[in-house]
C-alpha cells in the first residue's frame, strides 16, 4: 500500500500526537501542507496551542518524518492499511459528520468502503426470533449494501453472520484491531477480516472502554445511509446509533416488538417517535428504490403446514400447546418443529417454546 | 495339634481363601498372629480372648500362633473372628469329633461372644461357592443377604456357643432356606409419572432415554420439577433379573450400604451431593478399595443436579466409565475392577440465574455470564449425554389435556417393548441397548436412507450442529424408531432426535 507524503503526515499525527482532534484539525488548517507538519511541527504547534504545546509530541531518537515511515511500515506488517480524509475511498457519507474520524485504520477488503451501506444493530440480549430474524434480514440486505454493524454478541453478530454469506460485511470496532473483544468472537473476527472489512479508529493495542463505545456508535451511523434498530432494550446502546443517525440526517428502521418485551422497549420508543417499521426487508429497500427478489417457498408436509399455521396466528407458543392445537401428539409436533427449524420457518426461543418466522 | 479353619477375605468384588492355622504349644505363654493381618484383625486377639472366656471355653495356655495364609495377601476387617475362635477350640481339642474342614466361618464377635453381622458377606458366598465350598456358617443378622444364594447350606448363628452345639451335632442348626427373588419386594422409591404435572416434552425425553439406554440432561429453571422428574427414572425401567439383582447387592454388599432385605430389588438410584470428589464418585479407601457411586450406581440411575456445580475433575473421571460400563481403581492396598452401568441424569439451569427463557422472570445474566455457565460442561462430557431437554415452566391451565397424565407403568409397557426388540436386534453383539451401539453396529442398524441422510445435513447447516452430534442423533433416532415399532428409521424420526440436541449448537 502506497500512502503519499501528506498521507503519511495525517497518519503520524493522528498515532504521534497526544490530543483531541479539534485541535488536530487546527494543526492541520495551520500548516496548510499537511507534509509541512513533519518538518514544522514545533513552530506551527507553538501557534496552535497556547499552553502546553511541547506536551503535545515529545520527540525521541527518529524525527517526525522517520516515525511516520515506521507507522506506515507496521500497517503493512499486520495486513492493515489506513484511511484517512486525504484518501480517494474515504467515505463521503463519513466526511458530511460534524466529527469525522481523521484516521480509520482498516483490515480487510477495502472495497467495500465504496459500496451502498447500510447499517444492522441489535443489543447483545434479544428474543430468539429476533436474533433469527437480524441474521436473514441482514442476509437479505447485504445483495444490496454492505451492511455495517457492531462486533458485540447478540444482534450485531446475528447481523455480521447473515452479511457474511454474501461477502459483503463491515464490522465498526471499539478497539484497536489486534484486539478481540469479546473474545468467544475470535473466529468471527478472522472470517470478517476475510471476506469482509474490519474498521477502527483505535490504535494497535487500544482496549475498548465505556467511551470507546459511544465513538464508534457515531461511526456505524456516519457510514451509512440509513440504520435498522433489530432489537433494544431501554438504555442499549442501539439506541445510541439511532440518536446519531437522525442527528446526521440518516434513515432509522426497527423491528416492531411484543408490547411489555423489556428487550423491545427501545424498538417500539423509535417506532412511536417516528422510525420506519420493518416486517420484511423489502421494507429497507423499497426506502431506497431496490427491488428484492421473492424468497423461494420451501415444500413442507401437510402436518408441518398444520404447524406453521398455529404458530403463525398465535405467535410465541410452548409446543405441547402447539402441539394440542395442531391435533397432534407432543413428539410429533416436537418433530415438526424441528422440521421447521431446519428450514429456517420458526425459531426456538428457549423453554421448548417456538415462534413462526 | 494344628487347626485349619476357612475363611474368607474381599478383594474388590472377589472373595479370596484364606485359612487360618493354630499351633499351640508348650512353653512361655504367648499368643501370636502372622500373616500380614491389619489393625482390625490383629484386634480380634482380644475380642477372641473374651468371647471364648465369657462363651464358658477355656482360653488355652501356652505359645498360641495363629498363621493367616496366604501370607502374601493383607487380610482386613473382623470377618476372621469367628474362623480364629473356632480354630483355637479346635486346636485346644475343645471341638473333638467336628469336622470343619469343609465349612467357611465368616463372622465378627462381640466380648460376649454373639456373632455380628460382616460387610460384603454376598460377594464372600459366591466366591467360595464358585470354590466348591457347600457349608457355610455367618451370623444370623446376614441371614436375610445368604438366602439368595441357593445350592448351598448356610447355618445362620447367633452366639459361639451355638456355632460349638451346631458343629458337636448337640444342637444342630437348621439350614436355610433359599429365597426367591421377587423384584420391587420392598418398594422404597415412591415416584411415579402420574404424580409429575405437565412436562410432556420433558416426559417423553425420559421414555426415549430409558428405552434406549441414554443418558439426559434436564435444563431448566429452579422449581421446574427437574428432581422430580429424575426420581421417576426408577419406575419406568425394566425391572431387574435375579443376575442383574445379585451383581448389585454385591457392590452394595461390599460398600456396606446393603438395606434390610438383604438383596436389592430395586434400580438404584443415587443422587450424590455435588460438593462429592473423585474419589468418592470412583471408588478408592486407603487400603481396601471400596466402590464409589458411579459403582453403587451399577443398574440404576446416577443423577447429578446442578451439574455445573461439580467439580470439574469429578466430571471429567466419569466419561471412561460411562463408554465401557466398568471402572478400574487402583490404590496401594490392590487394583480393583468395579462394574458401573448405570445410566446418567443430570440437571442444570440454563443460565446463573436460571430464569433464561422463562416467559414470567427476566434473565439478569450476561451473554458472556451464559457462556462461561455452559462451559463448565465439557464437550466430551456432553457428547456421552444423548439427550438434552428442556424442562419448562409454562403453566398448564391453557391445556385441555392436562388432566390426563400417564402413570409409570404405562410408559413402562413400552419401555419393555422397545427394550425386547433391541434385546433380539443385538442377539450376539455383545450390547444390549441403542446406547451401546459402536461405530460398526451404526453402520450395520441404523442405515439411513437418502431423505434421513439429506435432513441431517441440512440440520447441521442450518442449526450449526457440532460434529460429534452425528452418531448421537442417529442413536436416539433408532429408539425413536423402536418406541414407534418402525423397522426404518423415518425422516420425522431424525427430526425429533434432532429436537433433543439443543447444546450442540456451536455458539
């Protein structure tokens, strides 16, 4: 990977320089040249910074040109490469943020940066029919955007598993990129850094705090066009990236949930204050003028049939209950289910209850 | 003049000879045992001293030594009080005319001289009948355990002196009798599926696993009737044989833990607490190895609730002896094979809090809480458990049919009936339920056809089923089969066994 001289500049001082990137952005307006900080950098920083400008950066033995090289020479030992708003593929969508991250580094396949994409967030705990429902929804959206989502457990992985089947993923992390948090996710991590893109604003090394969060969640919602809320309790942290994406002028969708599902609050509360409701993803793409295709019918028995059907008109039920609605005795019904779990149509959600999907 | 009684000692399950010789004579009195007799047995000196004194024998004067041989085996416990008394009689010509060198004495004495009853007396007869021993003299209060030994004459005794009156023919002792084998004679385990309200995925779960021979795990929340369920394990499997009853009363025998009756009737049923350690689940002793639960077990259910709050090493002991039926134990005092068959419950909550997927109390538990929950259950483990279920708490009033519940003997009828087809399906295998089935016996039974072989993909694709999965859900499937009498194994077979499999599932 070839990073210009100015390139560079950016990258040294986003790693190098100890502070906010309000005042980097000054620095950077200052010099004119952003190559210029690699050689100026004292003397603009003293007309910068009033006080405490030489805390800024203190130098070691390599000079400021010498340690970008090195930075840029470590991105590429790890596989990385690095982003920044002087690159041609920086996302325009990102730039239009009041604070746009000054460096993203990047692992993965970076042409996704430049596809249509749209974001799937979940929190970590959500029915089973919604966990089911994020991964086929997500599935579903990524022939058409790449879907950005978080890396927690729950929904964004429900979200980034679905994305991963068409190759067409992008996982926003709240830590450096060597680090895997939560670490059951490791396997996850590779396949996304595979065959899909893995995006930090964090350092090598950087471990994801209560404020880390909070930043990224502006990322997912300045990197895309619109934002689908799959599940949320009252205080998730989904919410936080559907607060941002209207702040940004961006789309928010939600699944609608059982009224009294302390893990739906937050969905119908963005439903009520005016977020689009979403049953199917057609719903998403007909916001964007895309025509989904149909999904295929799958042949079912007739006593599978039966079984869709109770479920599909009663919603969440246990399958002895199914099981004396459908006329059927309880390992039948147990078998049917299990049928129809197999063909994607209902879900399990704990304490041998079933729900249609 | 030298006497030579016969006794008998335990090791492990097996009964070993050992006779006991006396010598007395002349010169400095002294009384001497040789042998390698352990603290126990060295003791029965003094108890052997005051029983003949107090039984009015006379204790006899001289150089006493008494020879426990073979003198290479540790001879432990006071089972040879009775053989040292009556070998001392014999020596001091107290005995003259009794011919006792084709009698066993097994027996402990009380400073009084009344007989007390011995541990593991059952595994000692049997032995020593397969030796070609007929006469046996025990203590009365083990009367009830040596009548199911038949072809024999067991003398039941109380005192010493009616062990001399017995063998002097003053006043001979009336054998006894054998007694039939009845099983449940004494029904101590009231449990029964009638009593068991709801729960019909989890009742189903059990008829499958017993009528094959799995083991079940119960998940569910607290006060969803997981022990309940667990204790009907009992009533619904097939009732024990006289050979089956006889290997149990032994390991129990040995462990000391026999009830009144003297021969178990019933399938245990063991329910150790889960602060229990290997060595108590195993088996082990200082110098005597004595049988753990897994062992006590043997026939029956070994149930263990609230399984992730085993030790974890006590887990990992049990998964050699859940694939060969038997555990080898080894200690300084010998190396001991115990059979331990037995078929294994255990419950657990689905997460630290217990209330995952409970529809009336919300989970407070982290994803990461559940996980680390879960794992405390090995995978090996967890690949011998052919059957996990859920145990649910819905409430029942929204079922018309939950007025009917089906008792344990009903389910029974069909247990047995499933249980006689593989009886005669594995005629000569050397195995005798779906369980047991190795990878050759899979081939051979359980061929699936081209629609049962496709659902299996698709079920481990679409569910993300973990590899090993495969043989256990194509087992439990047979038995499906067989509960239905289905020579095939259908599709909605596979999809049922596939519905037991709920920890599989990769996360």
């Amino acid at each position: 990977m070839h990073y210009s001289q100015q390139e560079k500049a950016v990258i040294w001082l986003s790693a190098r320089v100890r502070t906010d990137d309000r005042t980097r952005a000054a620095l950077l307006r200052a010099a004119g040249d952003p190559a210029r900080l690699l050689f100026d950098f004292k003397k603009i920083c003293a007309a910068v910074i009033k006080d405490g400008a030489n805390r800024v950066y203190i130098s070691g033995t390599l000079s400021p040109a010498e340690e970008a090289e090195a930075l840029t020479d470590e991105l590429e030992r790890r596989g990385c490469f690095a982003v920044t708003p002087l690159s041609d593929d920086y996302p325009a969508s990102l730039a239009a943020i009041s604070d746009p991250p000054l460096l993203l580094y990047g692992m993965g396949d970076r042409a996704l940066l430049g596809r249509r994409k749209f974001c799937v967030v979940g929190s970590r705990r959500l029915p089973a029919w919604a966990e089911r429902q994020t991964g086929l929804m997500a599935e579903e959206l990524s022939r058409h955007f790449a879907v950005v989502t978080g890396f927690a457990e729950g929904g964004d992985r429900a979200a980034a598993a679905g994305a991963l089947k068409n190759e067409n993923v992008i996982c926003v992390l709240p830590n450096g990129l060597d680090v895997c948090y939560p670490a059951a996710h490791a396997s996850l991590k590779e396949r996304v850094a595979a065959h899909g893109l893995l995006l930090s604003e964090y350092a090598f090394g950087e471990r994801a705090a209560k404020y880390t969060f909070y930043a990224r969640n502006r990322l997912l919602a300045g990197l895309c066009e619109g934002v689908l809320v799959t599940a949320a309790g009252s205080k998730s942290g989904a919410l936080i990236t559907a607060a941002r994406a209207l702040e940004y002028g961006r789309d928010v969708f939600a699944f609608p949930h059982q009224p009294g599902t302390l893990q739906g609050v937050g969905c119908n509360e963005l439903i009520k204050s005016g977020a689009a409701l979403v049953t199917e993803a057609q719903d998403i793409l007909s916001a964007y003028g895309i025509l989904g295709e149909e999904r295929p019918r799958v042949a079912l028995t007739a006593r599978e049939e039966r079984v869709l059907a109770v479920l599909r008109a009663e919603g969440c039920l246990h399958t002895a209950i199914v099981a004396e609605r459908a006329g059927l005795a309880v390992f039948e019904a147990a078998a049917a289910l299990s049928s129809l779990e197999i063909k994607n149509l209902v879900v399990k959600s704990g304490g041998n209850r079933y729900s249609a999907v | 003049m030298i006497a030579k009684i016969v006794c008998y000692a335990l090791n492990g399950l097996e009964g070993v000879p050992v006779e006991v010789e006396t010598d007395i004579n002349k010169g400095m009195p002294s009384y001497e045992m040789v042998g390698l007799p352990d603290a126990a047995v060295k003791e029965a000196r003094e108890r052997v001293r005051s029983a003949l004194k107090n039984s009015r024998f006379l204790f006899p004067v001289g150089r006493i030594t008494i020879n426990f041989a073979p003198a290479d085996l540790r001879k432990e416990g006071a089972a040879f009080d009775l053989a040292v008394a009556v070998s001392l009689l014999k020596a001091s010509e107290q005995l003259v005319g009794a011919d006792v060198s084709d009698t066993v004495f097994l027996g402990e004495l009380a400073l009084n001289g009344d007989l007390r009853p011995v541990a593991g007396l059952l595994p000692l007869l049997i032995s020593a009948k397969g030796h070609g021993f007929t006469k046996f003299i025990v203590p009365a209060a083990n009367a009830k355990e040596a009548r199911f030994l038949g072809g024999a004459h067991i003398f039941p005794t109380r005192t010493l002196r009616e062990v001399v009156g017995h063998l002097t023919g003053a006043a001979p002792i009336a054998p006894l009798g054998t007694a039939a084998f009845v099983p449940h004679a004494s029904s101590k385990n009231t449990a029964d599926l009638m009593f068991v309200k709801g729960q019909p995925v989890a009742r189903r779960a059990l008829e499958v696993a017993v009528a094959g021979g799995h083991n079940l795990l119960l998940v569910g929340p607290p006060g969803t009737g997981k022990t309940m369920l667990a204790r009907c394990i009992p009533s619904v499997m097939p009732d024990l044989t006289f050979e089956e009853a006889l290997e149990i009363t032994k390991i129990h025998s040995v462990a000391g833990v026999l009830g009144e009756e003297g021969i178990v009737t019933e399938r245990p049923f063991r329910t150790p607490h889960h602060t229990a350690t290997t060595v108590s689940m195993c088996g082990g002793g200082n110098r005597t190895v004595h049988p753990g639960e897994m062992s006590l077990a043997h026939g029956g259910v070994l149930f263990l609730d609230e399984l992730p709050e085993y030790n974890r090493s006590t887990l990992e002991a049990m998964r050699q002896p859940l694939e060969d039926g038997r555990i080898t134990v080894s200690r300084a005092g010998g190396t001991v094979t115990f059979p331990a068959r037995f078929m294994l419950c255990a419950s657990m909550n689905p997460c630290p809090c217990g209330n995952y997927g409970s529809t009336e109390r919300t989970c407070t538990c982290t994803p990461a809480e559940i996980r680390r929950y879960r794992k405390k259950i090995s995978g090996p483990l967890l690949d011998r458990i052919d059957l996990q279920v859920e145990v649910d708490n819905v409430s029942y009033d929204a079922l018309a049919s939950s007025a009917r519940q089906e008792s344990s003997a009903a389910v029974k009828e069909r247990v047995n009936v499933a249980r006689t087809i593989q009886s005669a399906r594995f005629e000569g295998c050397g195995i005798h339920t779906n369980a047991e089935m190795g990878e050759r016996e899979l081939a051979h039974f359980c061929g699936l056809n081209a629609e049962g072989n496709a659902i299996l993909r698709s079920a481990f694709e679409r569910m993300k089923l973990s590899a090993r999965a495969r043989g256990r859900i194509i087992k439990v499937a047979r038995t499906i089969a067989d509960l239905a009498a289905s020579e095939e194994i259908l599709p909605e077979h596979v999809f049922e066994a596939v519905s037991y499999r709920m920890y599989d599932k990769f996360d």
